[in-house]
C-alpha cells in the first residue's frame, strides 16, 4: 500500500498566506511600476519579501502569475455579480446591469490598466485575456437571443452582439473616461447598447 500523502493544515495556510501576499505585491508593482515590460517573477518576489523560486512554485511563469493576479482583481472587483445579472427577468436591465458591473471592475483597480497593457507585450496572457473575454461574449450572446426574440436573423443578432461586446470592453471604456465619472460612462454606453439592439425590432433592417 502506497503511503498515505499528508499536507499540514499550518503549512497549507502559510502557503495561501504566501500566494495572497506574492498577488497584492505583484498587483502593487503593476499599478506603481514605470513599465510593464518591467514586470517580472523577479521584481515581484522583491516586493513581496520572498525569494524568485517561492513565486515560480506558485505561480509557474510571467504568465501565471499575470492571470492569477487578473483573477484576483476580478474577484475583488465583483465581477461575481454577473451571475445574478444573467438570472434578471428582463434581459434589457440585465444588460444594463452589466453594463454598470465592468465599468465597476474597469475602474476599480488601476491595476487592470497595466494587464491590459501586458497583452501588447506577452501574447500568452494575451491569449488568456481573450479567452476571459469571450466569457463575456457568451454572457451578451445569450442576453441579445432572449431580447431578439424569434424574428431577428441570425447576422442582426451577430451584429448586436459584436458592437456591445466593443463598448463594453476595457478599452472603450478608457477612452470614454477622460472628463466624465464611472456613473456617466456606465449611462453612456447603455444608451449606446440600446441603440445597438435597435435594429432586432426591425426585420426589414436585416
């Protein structure tokens, strides 16, 4: 009989005592740090007061540790939320309700600015972001088949789909932000989404 493994209770709580303190580290160096291309297992571990091995053994690579702290601000940032957004009897203040959900995490964290910067520059967390995007994707997609109902054809639908999916995006977002509030972006892009579901009224617009 192969041995039994056994993982110390004190030893597994240093461990995500540790990881928690490698994230807020790296998260910090992103929004502080003077480039991204600066951002390394190496200065992480600097700024978290532990050595580069014990931030590889967590987080393996770059990469690992630039999804784990997207993760992380996502969590912080309520990203959660959107689960209970989805279940909204009326898909319409569903998606306004999204709307006001990523323009909370888009502005929360400074730090969200610099990891979208790093897609530029690391086309494997780049990769990885795209993937966590069409999560959103799929969240929109299944908001605009509930409000199209049976007449829209399937290119109006794709259309819709593909214009909010942009304004709702970090970098629409950044753009709109400069001289107006969070609140005022967040009304402004649901006008826009509005308007981009327009044409589902309308059979002849297809």
């Amino acid at each position: 009989m192969p041995p039994r493994s056994y993982v110390s209770p004190t030893r597994s709580a240093a461990a995500a005592e540790t990881r928690e303190r490698v994230l807020e580290a790296a998260a910090r160096t992103l929004r502080e740090g003077e480039s991204i291309a600066r951002f390394s297992l190496d200065t992480v571990a600097k700024a978290a007061g532990v050595t580069r091995l014990t931030v590889y053994n967590q987080f393996g690579s770059r990469r690992g540790l630039l999804e784990a702290v997207f993760d992380d601000i996502a969590r912080q940032g309520g990203l959660h939320k959107l689960i209970e957004a989805m279940t909204m009897a009326d898909p319409r203040a569903a998606l306004d309700r999204m709307v006001e959900i990523f323009c909370g995490f888009w502005s929360r964290d400074p730090a969200v600015a610099r990891l979208n910067d790093a897609m530029a520059t690391d086309p494997e967390f780049a990769e990885a972001v795209r993937e966590r995007n069409e999560r959103r994707r799929k969240g929109l997609t299944a908001l605009v088949d509930r409000i199209a109902g049976k007449t829209a054809s399937q290119q109006a639908r794709k259309d819709a789909v593909d214009l909010i999916f942009a304004l709702t995006s970090y970098p629409t977002f950044a753009s709109l932000s400069a001289g107006r509030s969070r609140e005022e972006v967040s009304r402004l892009l649901q006008a826009a989404c509005h308007a981009a579901l327009a044409p589902l009224a309308d059979p002849s617009s297809s």
